[in-house]
C-alpha cells in the first residue's frame, strides 16, 4: 500500500462533522490503496502547511497539496489566547468576544487595517507554491480558491454551486456567522461532490490529467438548515483554545 501525505485547510480536513457524510479524503481510504496521512486543519494559513510540507515532503509515495487563500494568519505567541488561525473574519469575532480575547481580536483587526499590505501577501503565496513542486515535483497541487497562476477550477467553487441552490449569500453566511451556526458540509462540500473530488485525486494519483467538471456537480439534497446546523459560541471557542495551552 502506497502512502499518501495530505497538506491544506478545512477543504481537506476529515472528520468530526456533525453530519454523518464522507468526505472525499474518506473515499480515497475505502479505496485500499493509500495510508493516509492528513495534515489538514480548519482555517489555517499556507505557511503552516508550508512549513509541515517541508519538514515531512520525503515521507510519502504521494502528497496532495490544497492551497489555501492568502492573507490568513498563524498566531504563535503563547500570549494568545484565541484560536491559531486568523483572517478577515475576526471583525465578527471582534464584536462578539469580551475580555482579553477580545482584545486580542481587535489587535488583528488593526493589523488588517493599518499594516498587512495585500500585494505583499501575495508575492509571498506565490512564492511558496512555486516552491512546493520545485523541492518535490511530483506535488499535486491543487486550489481551493482563486488562485491566477493555477490552471485548475478551485475547489470553493463547489461550494459556490451548492450554496446558490441553497440560496446562500454572504450576508446571510454572516448572519448565521453571529448567531454561532458555521458550515457543517464535509469540506465545504455535500458528499455526492466530495466523491467528484476524490474521482479527480484518484485519477492524479494514478499520473492521469483530470479536470473538474462543473456540469457534473450535484444539487443539494437537504435543506439550508442542515447544511448549517454546527452551533457554536466565541467563548466556547476560547475556552478550548485555553484548555488546550493549558491557560485559566
């Protein structure tokens, strides 16, 4: 059995869903083919992933790469006392915490606001994803959003398809973002897509070229409300970030 390392943000994180459908790296699993490392974590930045790539590219037969968006931020500090993973979404977050976290919160918000300069971010994205096939070629490397220098159809457009039968817009994903209700598709994605998705891989792994076919997509099946039944609070949030650093 070949061994297969899988690096990327929630479009490649498996497990621990409040629905009980398979994702696509689950798909790949019950092929028997791959032992299957996931590297994959919710909300993180490319420089995490990056830098897991680099320390473990030379311990898989196959690696699959999910390049996320830019601009996401890895908070370190072991003053944190909010979540690693950081991006635009904090504003909300910055409203609805107290405390230190809130504080915490509101220094992203400025960073955003006053020092983080896109076009910075961007060369910077660029840059490491041209160094993922350049230390190992053999890298699938694959684009969950837009990405220009790229040729494939990004994964967050599936969850674009989905969310337009489901009359989802972003003022209403803001909406239920407040009222502590997030995405609870596998990877973004309903299962019937997830299975496209690892149709796609699969025929990578095995050195074929293969595109995502957008006409083959598949309509959801269930309503908006179940597809976005994970609740949540911000102090649930932080009260697991500090049990996990161990800080009261």
């Amino acid at each position: 059995m070949k061994t297969l390392g899988i690096f990327g943000d929630s479009y490649g994180r498996s497990g621990g869903y409040d629905i009980a459908e398979k994702d696509w790296v689950d798909f790949i699993k019950d092929t028997g083919k791959f032992e299957v490392t996931n590297f994959s974590v919710g909300g993180s930045s490319l420089w995490y992933s990056y830098k897991l790539f680099l320390e473990n590219k030379n311990k898989f037969d196959k690696i699959i790469f999910l390049i996320t968006s830019p601009a996401r931020l890895w908070i370190t500090s072991p003053m944190a006392k909010i979540a690693p993973f950081q991006n635009y979404n904090v504003r909300i977050k910055a409203e609805l915490a107290s405390g230190i976290e809130k504080k915490q919160y509101q220094t992203i918000v400025d960073y955003y606001e006053l020092i983080h300069d896109n076009d910075l971010e961007d060369i910077r994205h660029q840059l490491m994803v041209e160094n993922i096939t350049r230390v190992r070629a053999d890298t699938i490397v694959y684009p969950c959003f837009s990405t220009a220098y790229l040729d494939d159809v990004e994964l967050s457009e599936i969850t674009r398809f989905e969310d337009s039968h489901l009359g989802l817009t972003q003022s209403l994903k803001d909406k239920f973002y407040r009222q502590g209700r997030r995405d609870s598709r596998t990877c973004h994605m309903t299962e019937e897509n997830n299975k496209l998705v690892s149709d796609l891989f699969l025929q990578r792994l095995d050195n074929q070229v293969d595109k995502l076919d957008l006409s083959k997509l598949i309509k959801p099946k269930n309503s908006l409300e179940y597809y976005f039944q994970t609740v949540y609070t911000i102090e649930e949030i932080n009260t697991n970030i500090r049990k996990q650093k161990g800080i009261r």
